[in-house]
C-alpha cells in the first residue's frame, strides 16, 4: 500500500471512501492502455483489435472470479451494486413471489437495497419484512427466526452497514436462511475493498458490489450468482450479445454469463477492475484489514473525546466508518467547515434514509477511512471540529 499511487489521495485529505474510493495509478494508467491499444467492441470481430478488446475484457472477468472465489460464468458485469440487486430482483426474484409473500430486508439497509423490494412488493403483492437495528447499530437477530417463516421467498441484507460500519454475521444468517430453503442477496458494496470475499464459504446466492467503491473505474460492477439459480432467471434487458438466435418469431437466449449482458459493454471499465483488484491483491486484503481496523481505532478514540461529539452506534464488529453529530451543527455546515481545511467527509442521510428515523437524526456526517489514509489525516479532523464548534457557539 503506496499513498504516493493515489493522485487525488495526495492532494486532499479525503475521508469518504464510503462514497467512492481514489483510484491507483495503476488503474488510470491501465484505462490508457486500453484506449491507446486495444480499443474496439468485444465477442464479434474477427480482427486483432476486437480479439485483443476481447481478450482483455474476459480476463478481467476471470481475475474477479478468482478474486471472489467463484467460476467465471457466474460474474455478471452491471453499471454497479444498484443495478446487481435491481437484476436480481426482476429477474429472479419477482417471478417467484405472489401475493402474501415475504421477502426480508433489514432496517440498515442502502436504498439501493431497500427500493428495488418496495417495487417488487408493490407489483406482486407480496410483504416486505425488516429485521430490526438496536442501539448499538447491531441486527436484532434474536427475531430472525420469528421472521424466516414458511412465507419468506427471499432475504437481502448488507454485509457492511455504509452508516454505522456494523460488520454483520452474513455466513451465520445465510446458513440460518438456507435451512428454511430461502436464498440470499449480500449487499457487498462497503465490504468488497475492506475484508476477504468469498463466495463460496458464504455460500451466498447472490452477492453484489461496485467497481468506484474498490480503487476501480466508476459505471462497473458485478451480480455474482450462483450458476444453478443464474440458468433459471429470465434476461433483465434484450438485445446484443444476450442472445443466441433471433428470428421474428422467437429468440433464444446465449450462454451465461453473456445472458445478462446487453450490449456493449464497459469494457474499459472491467479492464480497470481488474487492475484494481490487482492492486487489492497485491497490497493483501488481510492487510488493509488490519490497518482500517488500526485507523478505525485511533479514529474513534479521538473522536470521542471531542466535547459535543457523538458517534451513532456502538457496534460488536465494526469496519472503518464512523458517523457522528456535534450538538445541533448541520452535518452540511460541518462539511462546509471541513473543505475549507481540504477535508473531504460525506454529510448527509446516506441513502439510508430509515436508519436515520431509527436514530432519530436528520443527518449525520461521516468519516469512511481507506487504505491510502493516515493518521495524520485524522488528527487534522479531529483538530478542525472543536474550531467548527466554537465557530457555531455549540
């Protein structure tokens, strides 16, 4: 891990890699390469510029599915995590829901998460279930059980609350989920750049996540599937590269992944992923880990002994994010303050609008720590907020 790789990190002292991350410039430079040398359409062209487009854009698709230990026909490439779980939820789960019906979600969940059920519901009739958040920004799992029932058809939960930093049990929920014979959607977006993904041991049914929250390109992201579920689902759009035959009478579908892939896509985008997570793996994802857990701890520290300040949730597990008040300060008003000094937070409701009801807060800001970032970068924000303080007369 090299602060100096990171162009933008060096210039600010940027603290919302919850938001979106810094991009290396391993990355950049990779998405030069491919403009500069290798840039044409893929799958089709018989020529060397589309074979070697071709080449680099499927074994970028190989490098995630080592990365999160899967099969290559089971990384569907999408826009980012919304629309991963907007697919799987009009292609696979919406056909399997009718009116009565559950599907559970929980009361932390990103409106990415939260929205695209709301839909479903509305279309099918079914009911959407949350489990609930207590105090401390953990699940009420207690009253899980009571809500898997023989009703539930479906269970989307995040793996890393994107307001709290609650590191939840997804293994132990899957688990509990499949014995009832209910599959599983994990919201991976804050997690995929912060802990080990795999799939496998999860044994999730689906898993979703961004490129631009991984030191990769913005407008890429990637559905994992399992492929038994995959082979069931119907297309999400239509078009090219999705089908194997059309006639006017009828189409059929092409293999997976390529099934849920219409049109062209972000090549450029998958190849940067792929240098991304080589970056990842490179640095090790045990490593940066330890040292967001190391930042998060000198954070948290600093943070709480700052007069007026108070962080929301106190969670059993918690990874590098940390949202707070300080006295009746607008969260905006604070990040105001905050850029004057060069410091980049997010201010705001998060798109997790409902955890703010639950804490009873409009807003909050937040402090979501990345592998580039440094202790001295905290000091600088714990120094600036008594000044903001004082500034309001809090």
């Amino acid at each position: 891990m090299n602060r100096e790789d990171f162009p933008l990190a060096e210039q600010t002292n940027y603290l919302d890699n919850g938001a979106t991350t810094q991009k290396p410039i391993q990355v950049i430079e990779r998405l030069n390469r491919f403009y500069l040398n290798e840039n044409a359409n893929v799958h089709r062209g018989v020529y060397k510029l589309s074979q070697l487009a071709t080449e680099a854009y499927e074994n970028s698709r190989t490098a995630m599915a080592h990365f999160i230990h899967c099969d290559t026909d089971e990384i569907i490439y999408t826009r980012g995590t919304t629309e991963s779980i907007n697919l799987a939820a009009f292609s696979f789960v919406e056909p399997l829901v009718k009116k009565g019906d559950e599907i559970l979600i929980s009361h932390m969940e990103h409106h990415s998460n939260i929205v695209p059920w709301q839909l479903v519901c509305e279309r099918t009739g079914a009911v959407l279930k949350v489990i609930p958040v207590n105090d401390s920004g953990d699940l009420e799992l207690v009253q899980l059980d009571e809500l898997l029932t023989e009703k539930t058809r479906f269970l989307s939960l995040t793996h890393i609350s994107n307001v709290l930093g609650t590191i939840n049990p997804i293994k132990e929920i899957i688990a509990k989920a499949h014995k009832k014979g209910i599959p599983v959607l994990i919201d991976g977006a804050q997690a995929i750049a912060r802990t080990s993904v795999n799939v496998r041991e999860l044994d999730a049914d689906f898993y979703a996540f961004s490129g631009h929250k991984m030191y990769g390109p913005t407008g890429i992201g990637v559905l994992y599937g399992k492929r038994t579920l995959l082979e069931t689902m119907r297309p999400y759009q239509s078009g090219g590269d999705m089908i194997r035959r059309v006639t006017l009478e009828k189409t059929t579908w092409n293999d997976l992944p390529y099934k849920f892939e219409a049109g062209t896509p972000n090549i450029a985008g998958a190849v940067g992923l792929a240098e991304a997570v080589k970056y990842l793996e490179k640095a090790g994802m045990d490593n940066i880990e330890e040292y967001e857990q190391e930042l998060l701890n000198y954070a948290e520290e600093k943070l709480k002994a700052i007069e007026g300040l108070k962080i929301i949730g106190d969670p059993q597990k918690r990874a590098a994010v940390l949202s707070f008040t300080l006295g009746d300060a607008h969260p905006h008003d604070i990040a105001h303050e905050l850029s004057i000094k060069k410091i980049a937070v997010r201010a705001g409701h998060h798109c997790a609008q409902p955890l703010m009801n639950r804490f009873k807060v409009p807003a909050t800001t937040r402090v979501s720590l990345g592998l580039y970032n440094t202790k001295e970068e905290i000091d600088l924000l714990v120094e600036a907020l008594p000044e903001i303080r004082e500034k309001f007369k809090l």
